[in-house]
C-alpha cells in the first residue's frame, strides 16, 4: 500500500472475503496441473490472514493430497518491504 495509497479508501472489508474466494478458486484450479510429486506456490502482496494461511488452510482441507512443505509472510515493519506471503505446496 506504500506504493498505492488509494488503496487504503478504495477497499472495504467484504472485498477481502471477495479476493479470499477468487484466490482460493485459482489454488485449486492451478492445483490441478500439478503432477504427482509436484510442488505448487501459492504466493501474495498481502499480510492479511484472510488471503493467505486461511487460503491455505481451506485448500488443504479439500485437497487431501497435498501438503503444506513452507510458508514465508515477509512484514514491512520486519522486511522493510511491502508485505507479502508465499506457500510451497505438495503433491503427494
């Protein structure tokens, strides 16, 4: 949001429940392609848990096959970057 300030009066709360649903949509349609063995990184511009570990964690509840192996949220107060998060999932 450093770079975007108008985000911060553009979105509202419902449209992170709106982002988290398409998010979870494309997780499991990437899922899809990935092979036996295969790794998957479902990866953010965001610090917010609703658009990453609940992503994650509702994909792995129906997507018994895969697994989380890493996952890396980078804070701004912390990285002195833009937030951001990254899950390395895997294919059974």
């Amino acid at each position: 949001m450093r770079h975007r300030v108008d985000v911060k009066w553009r979105l509202q709360e419902p449209d992170l429940a709106k982002h988290s649903v398409q998010q979870g949509r494309m997780l499991a349609a990437a899922a899809r392609l990935v092979a036996p063995g295969g790794r998957l990184v479902y990866s953010t511009c965001s610090i917010e848990d609703a658009e990453n570990g609940k992503v994650v964690a509702a994909f792995l509840d129906r997507h018994r096959g895969f697994s989380l192996a890493k996952s890396v949220v980078a804070v701004p107060w912390i990285e002195r970057h833009d937030g951001s998060a990254a899950f390395l999932l895997q294919r059974a």
